[in-house]
C-alpha cells in the first residue's frame, strides 16, 4: 500500500487537522442536521483553529520551503480567520454569497495545484472548492438546499482531511497499489 501522506510531515499533518475539524464543524452546522447548530457557531473555532492555527501552519511550511503547502494553509488561515471574525456582522446574502465565490477560486485554484500530490490531496481541495461553490450560489439565490447540499460537501471534506491527519499519525494508507486492488500483495 502507498501512503500519500508523509508521516514525518508535522506541517501537513496539522495543517489537514486544523482544516478538518474547521470543515467538519462548519459543514455540520451549515446542514442543519443538529437542532440549534449552524454554520455561525462554528465561528470560534474557524477563527482560532481553522484561521490563526492553519495560517501558522502555512507561515511554518513557507519557511521550510514548502511553497505549495505553505501557500495552501496560510491563504485557508486567512478565509478563516475572515469567515470567523465576520460571522454575525449583518452582511447581506448577496456579500456573503460572493464572500464565498470568490474563497471558491482560491479552493479551485489549489485543487489545480495539487495535481502533483495525488487524488486524495486534490480531493480535499476540490471538494472545498464543490462546497464554497454550493454554499456561494445558495446565498446569492437565497437557496436552502443548496446551502444544505454544500454543508454536506464541505463535512466530507472535513472528514477527508481529518483522515489524512490520522492516516499520516497512524501510518495509515490514503491510496491502494493496483496490485492491492486485484487482492495481490502490493509490490515495495
């Protein structure tokens, strides 16, 4: 079995931990599913874990030399840190909806940059990009189950990144060999 995510990568490890239990609460709370929880309560948490924790991570991974990685959790620290602070300010449905259009071209664009890192590091990005998108034109159209439909992504793909956190942590596997999917051992 190939393990996409490197152990040894303390950045990238706590980077998809703040990510995704930011992602997790938010989704949650933006579906509905718990009686008295919404996305807004989540503030504190996209504020301190998923803002300043993740930009911290970013600012850690850019002086390492990672640009990608770096990148990646320093610009997600500052949408949460702002999606955090500004919850609760009375913005119209129109501001927020394009608030979150125009975070979802920073989800595409790191979706695009992560071709090199594997489905799965795509795969959190793009179903990032799928929730923003969903939860943007939700606002904008004053539609509750888009809203709804996005919370769910953006849960999925919370729970992706906390398993890439626990799978670096555990030395679990994030991707299957091909020979491991036929059911033959995997070749080292």
């Amino acid at each position: 079995m190939d393990n996409e995510v490197a152990a040894g990568n303390t950045t990238s490890t706590l980077g998809h931990l703040a990510l995704g239990l930011t992602l997790l609460a938010f989704g949650i709370g933006s579906t509905g599913v718990i009686d008295n929880v919404a996305a807004s309560d989540a503030a504190a948490l996209a504020t301190w874990v998923g803002g300043v924790a993740l930009f911290l991570v970013g600012l850690l991974a850019l002086r390492a030399g990672n640009g990608g990685t770096g990148t990646a959790y320093s610009a997600l620290g500052a949408f949460w840190f702002t999606w955090g602070t500004g919850v609760g300010d009375g913005a119209s449905a129109e501001a927020t909806g394009l608030f979150l259009l125009l975070w979802a071209l920073l989800a595409l664009t790191l979706t695009m940059a992560a071709s090199g890192s594997g489905l799965f590091g795509q795969g959190v990005y793009g179903l990032l990009f799928v929730s923003l998108l969903l939860l943007g034109i939700g606002a904008l159209a004053d539609n509750g189950g888009l809203a709804k439909a996005g919370g769910w992504v953006a849960a999925l793909a919370g729970l992706a990144a906390w398993y890439g956190a626990t799978a670096a942590v555990a030395n679990w596997p994030t991707s299957l060999s091909r020979a491991s999917r036929r059911g033959a051992p995997a070749a080292s």
